[in-house]
C-alpha cells in the first residue's frame, strides 16, 4: 500500500502529465531493479547537487519497483547530479545500521525547456556494493553516467502512482522538495 507521501506525489505527477498548454519542464528520473521490498531493499537515499549545492532525502520503500523521481529546474539551473542508493535494514530493526545494496550516480543530467523527460536507471542485484565497496566501471548496468540522453516521459513506464518525495526543485536559492 502506498504511503501517504507516494499518494500525494502522485496526485502532483498527474496534474503534471494532464496539464494543457505549456508543457512542464523537469525530468523524471525512474528506478527500476530486480531487488525484492522488503528482503533486499528497504530504504532508498537520494543526493541531488546543482554543482553549488546539494540536498539529501531517505525514504522507506514499499511496495515494488519501479519508482519515480520529478526534478523541476529553478531559475538559474540548466542540469543536475544525482547519486541514487539502496540501503537495507533502513531503520535498524536487525540492531545493525543501514547496509549499502546498490549505488548510482548520474551527473550533468539536462532540462529541456518545456519538456517532460525521463531517464531510466536500472539498480540491479548485478551491481551489489560488498560492504561500502561497490562494483567499478565495465559494466554500463552499473556504472555512473555523465550527461545522459533523455527520453520523453512515458507513464507506462514511470505511472504516477511511484512516484517518490514530490517534486525537487533545483534552484541554488531555495532547493526545495513539495
């Protein structure tokens, strides 16, 4: 069952994907992964830098993959960076702290200006971290990746009902989660 969060972020996803007119400018970013919730994976950390600053949001996971993130441009911001990381054991129930699972960074990722975008970022069991040790470059499921290509946001591949802390805004002055 989706949190309260995923139901209102879905709600903002829709009026996005419904709007007449001028055509919203962010881009979505989709996780998808063969890891199982809750036996896998329960938590999911997300740093987002517009190269003069960066924020950090955590959230348990429920439900299944994949999950969606809506970034919004500021005034000032042309592109954005990302490290996406799922943890285990996020809220210590086993009396152990999170263990890193899989870790991703994407940076230079582009707006395009009144245009919905999306990137797909797989996050699979093929690139397990041993312990804060992560895999390195060779394998393109795996490794970080500079200035993507977009692609047109599908909401079959990214529907409302994943989408994951409301929209972040990316601007120097505020950067803001709704």
């Amino acid at each position: 069952m989706p949190s309260p969060v995923f139901a209102a972020c879905s709600l903002l996803l829709l009026a996005l994907a419904g709007c007449g007119g001028s055509q919203p400018t962010d881009v979505v970013v989709v996780l998808q992964s063969d890891l199982a919730i809750p036996t896998e994976t329960d938590g999911l950390e997300i740093s987002v830098s517009d190269g003069a600053q960066s924020v950090n949001e955590t959230d348990a996971l429920t439900g299944h993959f994949p999950f969606s993130l809506v970034f919004t441009p500021g005034a000032m911001t042309t592109s954005f960076s990302l490290t996406a990381q799922l943890l285990l054991n996020l809220f210590g129930t086993t009396g152990s702290p999170p263990s890193l699972i899989v870790s991703r960074t994407v940076t230079d990722v582009p707006f395009s200006a009144h245009r919905q975008m999306m990137l797909v970022l797989p996050m699979l069991r093929a690139c397990a971290c041993q312990g804060t040790s992560c895999p390195g470059p060779g394998n393109p499921d795996c490794d970080a990746i500079a200035a993507p290509s977009l692609q047109p946001y599908d909401p079959a591949v990214a529907p409302p009902s994943t989408v994951l802390f409301g929209a972040i805004e990316i601007d120097p002055q505020t950067f803001t989660n709704h």
